[in-house]
C-alpha cells in the first residue's frame, strides 16, 4: 500500500461499538499522520465523535432509518456519493459484516465511494469486493476492539497500545459539573446504575440494581445516580423505588449522549448491563460491574486496566447464544443480587486504594 492522502473509515455500527473502535482509529493516524481521514458512523453515535482530535471529518450515515424505511436512501447516498468525490486512496470498514444483508449493503457502499484499496472482513460474500481481506474468523474468539485494531493495522495503522477514550463537549460539563460537584462532596464515591439495555435479554431486574446500590451508600457512603435513555425512565424509576438505603438521583431521559459520557466520566463505579454505557463509562475512566447474560465477554467485556471491572456470568448450556428473545432467561434472572453487590463494593475498596496510594 502507498502512501494515501485521504482514507475513509467506516464504524456504521452501535455507540458502543465506536468506543471500542477509536484505539483503532487512532492506529489509522499514526500510520498516515498526513492523510484526510474521514470517519463514516451510525447518526446516533454522532456526538461521541464531535471531538475526536485524530479524525478530519465525520460523516453520518443513518443506517437505522434506511433499515427502517428505504425512503431515507437518498440520504445515504448522498453521502455516499460526496465521500466519492474526495477521490479516497483507501476505504476500511472496521467493523464485522454480520449477515449477507449487510455485506449486500457493504459491497454497495463501497462500490459508491470508490477507493482504489478496500479494506473489511471477508464474510458473507463481501471478500469480493476488497482487495485486502480479513478471513471469516477473523473477529472470532477474541474481543471487538483487538479484531478492529487489526484490521487497522491491515489499511497500515500502527497501535499506540492504549485502550479505548471518549470525548464530550464543553457545553457537558459545565452543565453538569456542579451536580456531580455535590454528589461527590466529601470524597464519597458516586456510584452510577444502567438497568436499561438494548434486547430484552440482557437487562437484569431492578431489585438487582437497587440491592447493589444500597451496598454501595451503605458500606462505603456512596452517592448513587441511576442512568437511562429515552424510554427507560420507568427502569430508571424502579430502582430509585426500590432502594431502601442509596436515595438516588435520576438522571434518566436527561442527558444528552455527550452529556452522559461526561457524567459516566464523573462516577467511580458503573453497575450495568453489557451496553454501550458500560463502554462509555470504561473509557471515560470509571469502574464497572457488569453483568453478562446471552452474549460472550470475551468479545465485548469493559476495555480496562486490570483491577477496575468485575464480569458476572453465570454458566448456562445454552450460552453464550446472542439473542434477543427468550421464554426465561435464566442467565441474567439467576444472577444473585448478592454477588453484583460484593463486586461493586470490591472496586469501589480497589479504586480508593489506588487514589490513596497515589497520594502519597
């Protein structure tokens, strides 16, 4: 491969999955310091990317609404067709093709942008239209973000061998800078709760989270502020019911996606589900107790240093089995209240070791 003046790098896929993805957009700067690199993304993860210091130009593809609705192709190849007229040297789709729609969809986005080097995962048919390919296995058996680093460095990205970093805007914090000011006065820990969740099968029940929030205030004085997003406000509302000790805060339906990184990046400890919060949180700095249901950690487990993550899974036959509908699920409803309460408490004595030892 030569030297490219102008790359497109493709991440169409969740706001979890943008996090996870920006040590390999990072690996695709130091590889072409001087290259245009134009980064092609889900609309909705749009505000995570506003800041990225290693990107050029951020272009949103609404792929949702075009799944959705086809009338909204117009809009996408739209976009399309002005990624074409920057005459790109290399076009790289980071992320893995799932199913032959999206290597149907794929093949033609590549097709519309163009790139003399085309770079992506040889699955579902899509291997015919590059000339750089990822064999099928490629992303199996090892974590998202390792699998888009390399093939990163396939399109001659070169790893700084940091993990993966989160940006929100100014506006965030000094709007919500003084909340978190006041929970965390006194050097108490905030502790902040996820109880939504993309598929059904991967929430956990809300006495789960009430139960471990409650620990937290009252064996380590923890202040407790319960996450949510648009629609998981009554989620959101049953913890803060259910908690008999943590008296939390809501901030569900309040945040903005740049808001909630900034607010992520606030609390010392995040008790979630596996989600693109969780991370959010990771990157941002924070601590997470995860709990793990139908889908595999060794693929999406936090992205952290080792000592500020706790995964609980339990073991079932039937998983990992990734989906999204299940009569009983067993391996989140079976999952001990006791034990996501041990865990939380552990990082939160980890974390204040850490900052007490640093201090001296």
């Amino acid at each position: 491969m030569g030297k490219p003046e102008t790359l497109v790098v493709m991440v169409v896929a969740g706001i979890g999955d943008l996090v996870l993805a920006t040590p390999a957009l990072r690996a695709l700067r130091l590889g072409h310091p001087d290259a245009a690199i134009h980064l092609m993304t889900n609309s909705q993860a749009l505000p995570l990317t506003k800041n990225l210091p290693y990107v050029s130009k951020v272009w949103p593809f609404p792929v949702r609404d075009i799944i959705r609705d086809r009338k909204n192709m117009l809009a996408g190849a739209a976009t399309l067709a002005r990624l074409r007229a920057l005459k790109p040297d290399v076009c790289v789709n980071l992320f893995k093709v799932k199913s032959k729609a999206g290597a149907t969809r794929m093949k033609a986005a590549f097709a519309a942008i163009g790139a003399s080097v085309r770079v992506g995962h040889d699955s579902f048919g899509f291997g015919s239209s590059l000339t750089v390919k990822a064999p099928e296995d490629f992303f199996a058996n090892r974590h998202v973000c390792e699998s888009m680093l390399e093939m990163a460095k396939l399109a001659g990205g070169i790893p700084d061998g940091a993990g993966p970093d989160v940006f929100w805007d100014p506006e965030s914090e000094l709007k919500w800078r003084g909340f978190f000011d006041e929970l965390s006065e006194g050097g108490a820990p905030v502790v902040g709760v996820n109880p939504g969740g993309d598929r059904r099968t991967k929430r956990l029940g809300a006495d789960k989270f009430a139960a471990a929030a409650d620990a937290a205030a009252r064996e380590r004085g923890a202040s407790v502020v319960v996450f949510g997003g648009p629609g998981e406000e009554p989620a959101a509302a049953a913890v803060c019911s259910l908690a008999t000790h943590a008296a939390p805060a809501s901030l569900a339906g309040k945040l903005s996606l740049s808001d909630l990184a900034y607010a992520l990046g606030r609390t010392d400890l995040l008790i979630t589900t596996d989600s693109g919060p969780m991370h959010i949180a990771a990157a941002a700095g924070a601590s997470v107790v995860c709990a793990f249901g139908p889908d595999d950690p060794r693929l999406t487990r936090p992205v952290v240093p080792e000592g500020r993550s706790r995964v609980i899974k339990l073991h079932r036959d039937c998983s990992p089995c990734f989906k999204s509908d299940c009569e009983r699920p067993s391996c989140m409803e079976d999952i001990p209240a006791e034990e996501i309460a041990r865990a939380a408490v552990e990082l939160l004595d980890i974390r204040r070791a850490a900052r007490e030892s640093a201090e001296q």
